[in-house]
C-alpha cells in the first residue's frame, strides 16, 4: 500500500500497472520486477497493531498530529515539563521508520542529557525493535564533540579540561556556516564543507530539550 501510494502521488499510471501486477504476477516475479534490492521494505509492512501502537495509542489528538507531520520540512514544537515531549520524539521516529520507510541510519535524535538519550533509545527499541538500532541518539555535547572534531580522551591525556560552552557555541557555529568555526588544521576548506561531510546521511532530525 506505501509503494502504491508513493507511485500514486508520482506517477498513476505506474501505480495502476503495480496493482495489476500484484494480482496477476507470480510472487516472486512480482518481487523481482517492482521490488528489486529493496525486498527489505516488505518487512517493515506496518501492520494494523504496529500502527495503532505508533499513533493511535497515543490517544491525544496533538500529540497524534505532531507524530504524523509530514516526512520533511522543519517543525518546532515547544512543549513544558510533563507534556510528553519524550513520547512524542520515540512514536515520530517510530513513524518515520515504519510509516515513511526512512533507514534508521538517516534519523538522529538529540537529547538534553545521558539519561534522556538512554531513555529515548529504551522507549524506542520498545516500540519498534530492531528496526530502531541504526538511529543514532546523542547528547547536545556528545554531537557537539563529533562536529567539532574534540576528543575528550585526548583532553584527558593533555590534563586539560574542555570549556563546554565553548563546545556549543564552536558547533553552532559550524551549523550555521561560519568559516571561522573551522580549526586551522582542519582537513576541510570552509565549515559548509565540514558540516556537509558530518551530517552526510542523515535526512531526519530530532531534537528533545527542556522548555
């Protein structure tokens, strides 16, 4: 039903000559012809129960909406202690890995602390398995550090301490362009660059904070 409803929205005549397919070809011709090299989508198939689980369990209307947004775009969601800003992230990714069909290896998720991410990540696998491993949950610092290029080994072993404020505001500004959050001996020309090849893959984001 995704794939007819992604032809659908491409091409209608492509997604007319799929389902006579499916009815007329044997299985595994059918798979050879419209699902080659991605017959790995036939078992993320959401079934009834693995949605109502994603969604309707939620049993609130925002959080609902929130959950089945559309694929891209930027959403901000501001939300105070309680509201179940943590519910929402691990059902949206959920959504997006069995509704949308998006890799996990493409979804990052942010959290405000370690006990958050770890939390995230427990909620997550919970509800959908292994199908959420690939994603990756970091800290605010820890994607700090891995934009930045810091080692905290490395500090450690130079018995000097890493000013985390610092961190943030250097990874900021590499996400917002700036040339000179680039170190001088970086391998890369300019912080578009650096940013791009850091961030290569991943097409959803996640960011879970305090508000």
């Amino acid at each position: 039903m995704h794939e007819y409803a992604r032809l659908g929205a491409e091409n209608a005549e492509r997604a007319s000559l799929l389902v006579n397919a499916y009815f007329t070809l044997p299985r595994r011709r059918f798979l050879r012809e419209w699902f080659k090299g991605r017959t790995d989508l036939l078992d993320l198939a959401t079934t009834d129960v693995s949605f109502n689980r994603i969604v309707d369990d939620l049993q609130h209307p925002v959080q609902q909406r929130l959950v089945e947004m559309p694929e891209h775009g930027n959403h901000l969601v501001l939300a105070g202690p309680g509201s179940g800003k943590t519910r929402v992230i691990v059902h949206r990714i959920a959504y997006l890995l069995r509704v949308w069909r998006v890799a996990a290896e493409r979804i990052i998720a942010l959290a405000f602390n370690r006990s958050a991410a770890v939390e995230l990540r427990r909620r997550l696998i919970a509800l959908v398995g292994d199908d959420a491993r690939g994603v990756t949950v970091l800290t605010y610092h820890g994607m700090a550090l891995r934009l930045t290029g810091t080692s905290l080994a490395a500090a450690d072993r130079r018995g000097g301490a890493i000013d985390f404020s610092r961190l943030l505001q250097d990874a900021i500004d590499l996400l917002e362009g700036k040339s000179d959050a680039v170190a001088s001996d970086a391998v890369f020309s300019d912080a578009d660059e650096r940013r791009d090849a850091l961030m290569q893959g991943y097409s959803q984001r996640a960011s879970l904070s305090r508000h």
